[in-house]
C-alpha cells in the first residue's frame, strides 16, 4: 500500500528563461500537487525573493540572460535570508 505524500504549502520557484520548457516543467510539476512560481532568469527569481516569496525548493536552470544558475546560486548562498532554501 502507497502512502500519499503530502505536498509543502510553500511554492516551488521554477527558475526557466525558456518559455516552453517553464510551462511544461509548470504544468507537470501542478499536476503533481505542487503550487508553482515562475521567474524568467536569475535577477527576476531574486527579485521575487526579495520581495518576500518563500518557496520550499528552487528549480534553476543553468543557462539564461542577464542573471545566469550559477550567479543566482553566488548570490543566494551569500544571503542568510534564501541560503537555506
């Protein structure tokens, strides 16, 4: 017998510039129970970081404009505030 799992309340930040890849990764990760926010590239999730989202996992691509994976996680991991998530 199979437990159901039960899904965080917090969001899951889906980190994708590319638009059909988010709305896949958007669309399956609903299906499964999860709510999801969307952020374009790396500025754009910190910005809704700071803004006062608190997800409960971050889903980052590595490749985008402006702010790429690896400059988001520099960042994060040098915030006490998201170097948790």
């Amino acid at each position: 017998m199979m437990m159901q799992q039960t899904k965080p309340t917090e969001p899951v930040l889906l980190v994708e510039d590319t638009e059909d890849s988010r709305e896949v990764m958007e669309a399956l990760l609903e299906m499964e129970g999860y709510r999801v926010v969307c952020a374009t590239d790396g500025r754009d999730a910190l910005d809704k970081l700071e803004s006062g989202l608190q997800p409960c996992r971050i889903l980052l691509d590595v490749s985008m404009p402006r702010m790429n994976g690896i400059e988001f996680r520099r960042v994060q991991a040098a915030d006490e505030r998201f170097r948790e998530i």
